[in-house]
C-alpha cells in the first residue's frame, strides 16, 4: 500500500500542481502566506502530506472568496529597475 492509494500527495506533489516552488507550498502549508489560508496538510515528522481532497477543497475555498474578481495582469516593465 503506497502514499497515492490514499490519495496524499507530498509537497513536491503539489508544487508541480499549483505550478510554483516547494518553499512557497512549505510556507502556505505553515499559514505563512499573506491573505491565503493554510492548506491543510498531515505531518508525519518533519515530512507534509496532503490529502488530495482536502487540496481541492482548499482551492475551491480561496476560489470563492474571490468573488468573481479577476486577477489584474501586472504592467509590462512594472517590477524593472531604472
């Protein structure tokens, strides 16, 4: 019986979902992100496992607090230095 017959994913997992960096899944998971709550997750030591459902669930949460917003696209050049 492996990890994924109970639909965990680890956090490498999920970092490849959400398509960003391990670090910034490790800080969401600690409730470390500005305005994002945590994703719940289950600790097996040092190691994080999510549940698969509970990672949906998250999305859908955060999806609706949106509220239909949409995301505005940053400017083009915004974030260069002069």
């Amino acid at each position: 019986m492996g990890v994924n017959d109970f639909g965990l994913l680890t956090i490498k997992d999920v970092a490849l979902m959400l398509r960003c960096s391990e670090a910034h899944i490790c800080k969401a998971v600690a409730g470390r992100v500005r305005g994002c709550p945590p994703i719940p997750s289950i600790s097996l030591g040092r190691r994080k496992l999510i549940r698969r459902q509970s990672l949906i669930a998250w999305l859908e949460a955060n999806e609706k607090t949106l509220g239909g917003a949409t995301m505005a696209r940053p400017e083009r050049g915004a974030g260069k230095r002069a």
